[in-house]
C-alpha cells in the first residue's frame, strides 16, 4: 500500500469521506526539506468546495532542518488515482521521504 502525506485539506473528514468513502488510517509525521507558504488557487469549483482560494502548499528546498507537519495515510492505488484528480492546478504529485524513514508520495508546487 502506498503513503499519502497531507499537510492540508485531505486531513479533513470531510474531504476524506467524500473522496474516498471512508476515514483514513494515518498518524502524525514530518516532511523534510520543504518549506511551506500559502497558494492561491484559480479553479473556481475547488475554490468553492473548500470555501477559499489561498491554501498551504509545499516546496522543495533542500534544508535538512526545514520540515512541515501533516499526516501520512495508508492509500490503495485507486484512492491515490482519486486524490490525483483532486488536487487543483499548480500542485504536483511527488515522492518524498518523512522524518520516520518513510517514503510517501506528497502534493507540493509544480516545477515551473
């Protein structure tokens, strides 16, 4: 089974339950090497749903002592596919190691 690191919206219930059916299985981590700022996002039905147009995203860089707290969740690959097609324009789906030793796959900023 695949990890999910989620440092936003898919730690909410809500979200999950609408995504995927069900509540997630996860416990608290860090991602290391990356700083976290705020986005605005332009997709208009995204924006409606959550209820805002600036949410956290993640980039890389680099500094072992940067880290960002979230969750890391047990996926299976269909639920990874549908949190592919959640996530708006400008993030981008990458693999990344946690402070746990952990490899999990993580939404960050899209390469310019």
């Amino acid at each position: 089974m695949p990890f999910l690191f989620s440092y936003g919206t898919l730690r909410q219930e809500k979200v999950q339950l609408t995504m995927f059916g069900r509540l997630l299985s996860g416990h608290a981590d860090e991602l290391v090497g990356f700083e976290e700022s705020l986005f605005e996002v332009e997709d208009p039905e995204f924006v409606r749903e959550s209820g805002k147009s600036l949410h956290a995203i993640v980039r890389f860089n680099g500094q072992p002592d940067s880290r960002v707290g979230g969750m890391v969740f047990d996926v299976t690959e269909d639920e990874l596919l549908l949190a592919d097609g959640y996530e708006p324009a400008g993030y981008q789906r990458i693999s990344a190691t946690l402070a746990s030793g952990k490899k999990a796959w993580v939404y960050a900023a899209a390469r310019e």
